[in-house]
C-alpha cells in the first residue's frame, strides 16, 4: 500500500511543479532572445547608452519601453526608439529593439549598467525552464580619473544566429573600439539578475568543445549534436594602456545570444586568402579573397562580406566588393590608408561567407590591419665638443605628438620589418629622451649633463608617437662621434685603501685633435674631485700637455668612492677661456653582504669606457689571489667558515676601443674584507600548490625546491610555516608550523575550503624568508538536500536536513518549502534547515504527500559570496524507515 501511494505521488510530480511556480511567482510572457547594452561618450561624463534586445514576434509581451539601472543607484524608463518607436522585423520570427537614453554620471568610478526583462524564449535546450527565467545583461563602464574619454565596443553583427548539426558553428560579434582600445574575449554563463547565474544554464557544447579565441573574437562550438535553440554569452572587454599606470580594463560588454541549431546535410563554405597586415599610413592597401564550396554541392550560391572599423570612417573608409556566385565566389579588399587611421593596436575585419543552403551554412574568417606612423625622415646629427646636436623633419602626420630617441654606441643597420614599430632592443640601442610637440624637431644629447665620451662614435633613430602610445618605423641612422680635442680620463686606480691615507692614480691622455688655430694656448688642465655624494672640487691644475698622471693621496678609500673630471681651458693673452670638460670617471668600489657560508660581492664603476671583465681577488695571507673573472659587476665566493673574516679587492678591465688611447684600461677597487655569518634567510620553495578534494573535504598542500643549491639556500631548514587568507580578508592567519623532513600538509578541520595559502621557511637560526606566491583555492559545493523524510518521532530520520553537515562553504541559506497548492509551510535561513514536518515546525502534521522547495544558498567563493538556487521535491512519508528502504 505504501509503495502505490508513493507512486501516486510521484505521478503528481508535474501538477506540482505548475502549481508552485503559478502560485510563487509572476506570470510574465515570454519573448527575449538575445542582446547587449553600449555606450558613447558625448562630452564629460555624459554617457548615451542604447539597449538592444531581439525579441519574437508574435508574442504576448513587447516592451515598448524598458527599465535601465544606471550603475550609480538611479534609474530610468527608457522608450523603444527603433522602428518608430516599433521596433525592426530582422526575420519572420525575430525583431530588433533599441532603447536610447544619456544619462549624466556624477564622477570618475566603476559603474555597472543593466537591465532585466522577464522573460525568456521558451524550450532553449541548455536552459532548462527558460520560459520562466528572466533576460539580463550587463555593461562595465569605467570612467577613469584623467580626462580620457571612452566609449564602448561597437558590436557589427547581430547576436542571433544558426547553425546545422554536426558541423562546427563560428560566432563572431565583429567587435571595434572607436577610440582604438585593445579587445579581448570570454565565455560567461548567462544570468537572470545581478550576481547571479542562471541555476539551470549548462555549457551549450557539452561535452564537445566550446571556447572563444580571446583575440579574434571567435566562438567555436565544435559541434552541436542536437538541434533547438541555445543561449550563450561572452564578454567583450576593452583595455588601454595609461601612462604610469600600465594596461588596465577599462570596461566591457556582456552579449548574451541566441544560436539555433538545425538538422542538415548542408557543409559550410570555406574562406581562402586572408592575410594579416601592417601598412605605412597614405598606403593603399589591396588583395583579393575567395570562398568556395566543393564538399557538398557545387551548385550552393556563396555570399562574400565583410564587416569591421576600417569600414566605419567618413571619408576614407574602407571598400569590399564582391558578386554573389556558386560554387566558388571572389571579394575585393581595399583601403586607402591616411594618417588618422594610426594607432597602436591593429583593425579587424570579419570575413563571412554564407551558402544558400537550407539553412544557410557560414564560415568567418578575421583579418588584422596595423596602420603605421611613416618614420621621422632626414635625421643629422652634429658633434660640439661633448654634445651632439639632432635634428630631423617634422612628422608627415600631423596627429603625431612628439618623438622619442634612441641611442647606440656603433652603427648596427637596422631595416625595420615589414610590422617593427619602434626600435627593438635586440640592436643595443637605449630609449634616452622623449619629448612632446610635433614641431620640436631638435635634441641635444648631453648624456644627462654628464657630457659625451670624445673619440667614440654615437649613432641615433628617432620615432614619432601618438597619443594612443603608438610609434611610428624608425628613422634611418644617423652617427657621429666627437673629436679627441678634450683629455680622455683612462684611470681611477685605487693604489691603497687606508681611512686616512688612501691613494688613488689618475690618467688622461692629452688631446690629439685640437684645434690650435681656434685655441692657441698655453693650456690648463684642471683635476676636480668629489666623493659619491658631494659637490667637485678643483684639487691640482697643470700647465704642462704632456702632464697626464697624478696621484691623489690622504684619501679615506675605506668608505668613500670618488669621481673625478677634468676641465681643459684656453689661456691666451692670459685670459681663460674653458674649452670643455671630460666625462665623470669613478673609482671601482667593492661592497661586501654577509651570507651563510658565503659572500655577496658587488661594485660599482661608472666610467665613460666600457669595462668588458672583472677579476676577483681573495687575500691569501701576504697577497691576494685570483679566484675568479666575471663578465658582470657581482660575485658570490661560496664555500667560506662563517666567523672568518675574508678580504677581496676588483680588477676591471676595459676599453674605449679608439685607437691610439691605453688598451686595455685597467683599474682596482680599494680592499675590502667581511665575515660570512647566517643572518640569510632560506628561500621559499618555488613549486607550491594546493589542491581540494571535494569528496574528502581537504586541502593538500605540497611544496618543493628545484632551484640548485648555489642560488638557494636550503641547507639548514628547521621548519616551513604555513598561512591562509580566508576569502575577503586581507589578514594572514598562521594555520602550521610544519617540520622541515615535511613537504605537505593536509588541512581537515578548515572552516572554509575556499582561501589562499603561502608558506614561509624559517632555517636553524631564525632567519625567516619572505612570503612565497599565493595559491589560491575555491570552495565546493557540497550542500545537497535528501528527496525523502519521515517526521514519525522514531528518532531516525525525523528531520529534513542536508544530506551532510560538512557544508563549510556556505554562508547562509534561503529555504521555502511549498505545498501543491502554493501555501508557504516552511522558511528558514539556517542551513541546517531541520524541518520537522509540520507548519512553521510548530504548527499541525503536514500530511504524507510531496512538496516543493526553492533553495538560495549562498556560497564562499575567492571573489565573495554566489548565490547557487536548488529547486526539487521532497516526499514526506509517515511510515516507517525499514518501508521505505524498501522502496
């Protein structure tokens, strides 16, 4: 008897299901397929923002307005503006609406504009009970805190679309940013409401593939195997790189659209012949593309268009033109490129091909087109002395805003690629000015006020920019070097180190290009010292050409480095007259840190030749030894008795590579000793994880080392200290302190699943490391509720709760238990719910029967709380367990 009246009940599922929702929530009709929201700036923060919504003809519901929320607590109802206020049939079923309306925002902040219509089309395969589930999208705007306007990507093609089972269908939005921002794509589940997905929404492929290319744009379902209507939505968003601030999102667009997938032998086209490219801005740009059909029928009649920004400027656009034909069909691209098409990031254009086949089969193909600035053209360069003056021709594109300049030291012959922007760094040559201002066509290089190297050769390559940060091809390179009509500074060699008695020998070499004409002599020259922090002052003149060398003494070369220059002036007629002044030389100065077992050694020696090697000393007893030579200014002597005091002095070994000057230059730092001690801290583990096991309700933490030993330091481990970051909180919690023969840690009482966690390692004498990188971790979800009750009082299974009380992911719930004529018999937030069976657990016996429930709970995750709906049903029976086991 029991069992029939089970099966009864479960007969009656159906009739449940229509009274509850009929009784709990608001009959609405129903017609939304698809759409977006966009947006413009008109000036200052004043924003025109349009909807778009493709809805079915014919249905009850049409919204001849709409409710917009703005993103900044106010709202507005806004009139349908298309059609003449109508809306516009795109097909027998589907129409196309627009709702536009501006709206000013108080200030610079993220705002989130959206809107919500009930309700959706009904019978969409991957959204189970979409007639009753409501539309929304939503739109980030960023109004960023410098005046930089920006308006929202412009998406070409319509958010409805088909496809033919068992054949790969290509979504392409044909998005472009009017200010030229880049654009990058994503899935997205599609959603009923703000924060919240769409309970019943499952990925549309599965299990096929089902992705989007992040740069093209493309949605690739690869295949649809049933045939119906599908919902989607991917996310456009738009990024700008701000000047000291880097690339930032600066908002996007949610489109949710509408696929319908029918049977049919029909093969897609296919699209031949498209090619990305860059071009010189006032090029024309050509080619030709195909599409043809040869898998199915020859006879299919091809279609060839082409949509995207470089068809959206008056004038100078860009044209397509192609004639229907079957079999195979031929389009034309062209574009008459100008210097306002300029920008950094490149143009899209789609391609699509569509067949007359039943239904129509599409492929889309997207091609990318970067419009380059022309390079600065006739640069000269001019040497005076110890300075070089640049100049070059104004920029034929007046929406340029300034050049930057680039540096080498030797022709390199650079010949940009057909797509080389700028000067790339494989050349050697170093950013070393920028300036703004299309006419300042003139630079001087002083090398910073420190004056150029004589007798070197100096070449240069200029670019012009724009205001979106793109830059133009390089120029051509232009070279000079500066006569050796000044002395050249070949030493600063430390000769002693002492606190009081410290020496130093300086060496020049006297100027072999003078000109005696222009300067007729006596000469002067003129050594200035000063320490690495102070002001230079004179310390010896010589009247002598031939003098080239002194010897600086009564110096503190323990603690301080010294520079050194050197002025060259006229005396005729007993007047001087400065004729320039060397480049800054300093002496090689060796700073020593303590490690464990070991010593960091690193020195500083800015001079105006290149230093190509570096010999360490160790002292060994009376002399010091050479123990190594490296190619950079840093050392590690490894291997030391940590309290043992080690003493060590640098040889650098240079040139200026210009003949008839001392080659090779070579110099000594002062002497410097230090004791290796253990105030190092171990590192951190470069391989880290954190992996949940959702069955078990754990996290495994695991770490490791394969860094060598030479560059980490691992020897003396005592323990691995082990934090957790719950979700929301920026205060680290210490969870562990984990001994160092461990290289995991199991976590089974925590609160919360979801979280970050990094360890730190502390070694033998307290030295701690710093953090290692996060890893984080989401929560699961494990809260799930029986279908079956018996509140018969015998102590088992008398209440109606979660199947497992391991639920630490969740916040708090939201429960309403229904009968089947929509009454309200129970509510609680409590996630233990613990239903007894009766009225508001205090009230009559509800009768043996089944009952409906809706179930918000909310949910722990790293990005904050997401609410997760459960609908079903659950029987009450007031018979006994043993009964119903059986069952």
């Amino acid at each position: 008897m029991k069992y029939i009246k089970s099966i009864r009940h479960q007969h009656k599922l159906f009739f449940v299901l229509i009274c509850i929702l009929f009784f709990t929530q608001k009959v609405f009709a129903t017609h939304n397929r698809a759409g977006e929201i966009t947006y413009k700036n008109i000036g200052g923060y004043n924003y025109e923002v349009t909807i778009t919504t493709y809805t079915k003809i014919g249905a009850n519901a049409d919204r001849p307005e709409l409710e917009i929320f703005w993103g900044d607590g106010q709202s507005d109802t806004i009139p349908r503006t298309n059609g003449g206020g109508n809306g516009v049939p795109v097909s027998a079923l589907i129409k196309k609406n627009e709702y536009v309306r501006s709206h000013v925002y108080p200030g610079p902040a993220d705002y989130y504009i959206h809107f919500k219509d009930e309700n959706r089309v009904p019978n969409v395969i991957n959204i189970p009970g979409s007639v009753n589930i409501a539309f929304y999208v939503e739109t980030k705007l960023v109004i960023l805190p410098v005046s930089i306007p920006n308006s929202s990507p412009i998406l070409d093609y319509p958010p409805i679309d088909d496809g033919i089972i068992n054949q790969i269908f290509i979504h392409n939005p044909a998005a472009h940013d009017p200010d030229g921002d880049s654009l990058s794509y994503e899935l997205t589940p599609c959603r009923m409401d703000v924060n919240t997905v769409i309970p019943t929404y499952t990925n549309p492929a599965a299990p096929n593939s089902f992705s989007v290319n992040s740069y093209t744009g493309d949605l690739i379902w690869d295949y649809p195997t049933l045939q119906g209507e599908y919902n989607m939505a991917m996310i456009i968003r738009e990024w700008r790189t701000i000047p000291g601030v880097g690339l930032i999102n600066i908002g996007y667009v949610t489109r949710d659209l509408q696929v319908t997938i029918i049977a049919s032998n029909n093969i897609p086209p296919q699209i031949v012949n498209v090619i990305d490219t860059c071009v010189e801005a006032g090029t024309f740009i050509a080619y030709t593309v195909n599409a043809y059909d040869t898998t199915d029928n020859l006879n299919d009649q091809i279609t060839l268009t082409a949509i995207g920004a470089p068809f959206q400027f008056n004038p100078d656009s860009a044209e397509f033109t192609s004639t229907p034909a079957t079999g195979i069909v031929t389009g034309n691209f062209s574009w008459n490129t100008t210097c306002a098409h300029v920008r950094k990031n490149p143009y899209s254009v789609i391609f699509r091909a569509q067949d007359d086949g039943t239904p129509k089969a599409v492929d889309i193909e997207t091609a990318f087109i970067t419009v380059v600035g022309p390079s600065p053209k006739n640069p000269t360069a001019v040497a005076n002395t110890n300075t070089i003056m640049l100049n070059w021709n104004q920029s034929a594109c007046s929406e340029a805003i300034g050049y930057k300049i680039y540096r080498h030291t030797g022709y390199f012959g650079f010949i940009p690629s057909h797509c080389e922007t700028g000067v790339p760094a494989y050349t050697g040559y170093s950013l070393i000015h920028a300036q703004i201002g299309l006419t300042d066509t003139t630079y001087t290089d002083d090398n910073n006020g420190q004056g150029l190297a004589n007798g070197i050769t100096y070449c240069y390559m200029i670019t012009a920019i724009y205001q979106d940060g793109a830059e133009s091809y390089a120029s051509v390179e232009v070279c000079t070097n500066l006569s050796l009509d000044l002395p050249v500074i070949t030493n600063v060699d430390v000769l002693t180190t002492d606190n009081n008695n410290g020496t130093i020998n300086i060496a020049w070499s006297k100027p072999r290009d003078l000109d005696t004409l222009q300067w007729q002599g006596p000469y002067r020259y003129t050594l200035q010292r000063a320490t690495s922090a102070g002001n230079f002052s004179d310390i010896i003149s010589f009247t002598d050409l031939n003098d080239t060398t002194y010897t600086d003494s009564g110096l503190n070369t323990v603690d301080n480095q010294y520079r050194y220059k050197i002025q060259f002036h006229n005396e005729t007629n007993g007047t001087p007259t400065l004729i320039g002044t060397t480049q800054i030389a300093n002496s090689v100065f060796l700073t020593i840190s303590p490690g464990d077992k070991r010593l960091f050694l690193s020195w500083n020696a800015s001079v105006p030749w290149s230093n190509t090697s570096y010999v360490i000393y160790r002292q060994n007893g009376p002399v010091f030894d050479s123990i190594a030579t490296t190619n950079t200014p840093q050392y590690i002597d490894n291997g030391l008795v940590n309290g043992t005091a080690y003493c060590y002095k640098i040889k650098s070994i240079g040139s200026y590579g210009i003949a008839g000057l001392v080659n090779p230059i070579i110099n000594n730092s002062e002497e410097e000793c230090q004791t290796p001690i253990d105030i190092e801290p171990p590192c951190v583990p470069d391989q880290f994880s954190a992996n949940v096991n959702c069955d078990l309700g754990v996290d495994t933490i695991s770490w490791a080392y394969t860094l060598s030993t030479d560059s980490c330091k691992t020897n003396d481990i005592l323990s691995f200290n082990l934090y957790f970051i719950p979700p929301g909180s920026e205060t680290p919690q210490l969870i562990a302190t984990i001994d160092s023969s461990q290289s995991f840690y199991i976590i089974t009482d925590s609160k919360n699943l979801a979280g970050c966690y990094f360890i730190t390692v502390t070694d033998t004498n307290n030295n701690t490391s710093e953090p290692s990188a996060q890893m984080c971790t989401e929560g699961c979800p494990r809260y799930v509720l029986p279908n079956v009750f018996t509140p018969n009082g015998d102590g088992h299974n008398d209440l109606f709760h979660p199947v497992d009380y391991n639920y630490s992911d969740v916040k708090d719930i939201d429960i309403k238990i229904y009968n089947r004529w929509g009454d309200l018999l129970f509510k609680t937030t409590d996630p233990r719910i613990d239903w007894n069976g009766k009225r508001n657990n205090t009230g009559e016996q509800v009768p043996e029967g089944v009952y409906f429930y809706i179930c918000i709970v909310n949910e722990i995750f790293l990005d904050g709380i997401r609410p997760r709906t459960l609908t079903g049903f659950i029987q009450v029976i007031h018979g006994s367990d043993t009964i119903i086991n059986q069952q």
